[in-house]
C-alpha cells in the first residue's frame, strides 16, 4: 500500500520508539500505537477508534488518513484533536525516508494542515 508519508512516534527525550515498546500495553491507543509502528495503518485505525477520546487518538487517526489520501477525514480528526486534552507523553513525526526529512508535531495548527496536504 502506498503512503504520503510515513508516521513516527517518539519519547518525551526524542527518541524513535519501536513496537516492541508497545508490546506490554494492552489499552486500544497503544495497540493502535504500535500498528502505527508496524505500517499496518489500516489496522492501527481500527484500534484507534476504539480508544477513550484524547489528543493523540485524533492526532493519528488524522495522520492515518491523510497519509492513506483520505484528505478530508483526517481534516476532520485533526480538527477534533485540537478540542481533546493530551494524555501521553509522546510526540509524533511525519517522516519521508525518501528525501530524509521529519516533522515533528508538537500542537495542531492551522499550518500543519498546509504542510500535510503539500507532502
């Protein structure tokens, strides 16, 4: 399947978290969490949606679906994410291991909706 971009997820300290960080997590954000990890977003979606309302549950149902080409969904998540309190400690990227760039995301703006669409 391809991808705009890929999604990264790192530790407060900025390091690049793997699956198996997740492995030990049994609540539906962090099986969501590391189906992201995996590639397999289809299937870090489904997880997503069943887990509790938060920031970062919007956040990356939003990136999922932008990077799926489902503009106007993940808008729409986004969107919701800017109205949900975070819960975790992690920050998210947009990565393309083709040019070797990052963007992390730290708040949802208004701009990062034009820096997602451009890529």
């Amino acid at each position: 399947m391809r991808v705009r971009f890929r999604v990264g997820i790192y530790d407060g300290e900025g390091r690049r978290l793997a699956k198996d960080h997740f492995l030990s997590y049994s609540t539906s954000l962090h099986r969501g969490m590391r189906y992201v990890l995996e590639f397999k977003y289809l299937e870090a979606t489904k997880w997503l949606m069943l887990a509790q309302d938060c920031m970062e549950k919007y956040l990356l149902l939003g990136l999922l679906n932008i990077a799926l080409g489902q503009e106007r969904e993940g808008i729409d998540f986004l969107q919701e994410a800017q109205k949900q309190e975070k819960t975790t400690c992690y920050i998210f990227a947009v990565e393309k291991p083709e040019t070797g760039s990052k963007l992390f995301i730290e708040r949802i703006e208004a701009s990062l909706l034009d820096s997602l669409l451009s890529l």
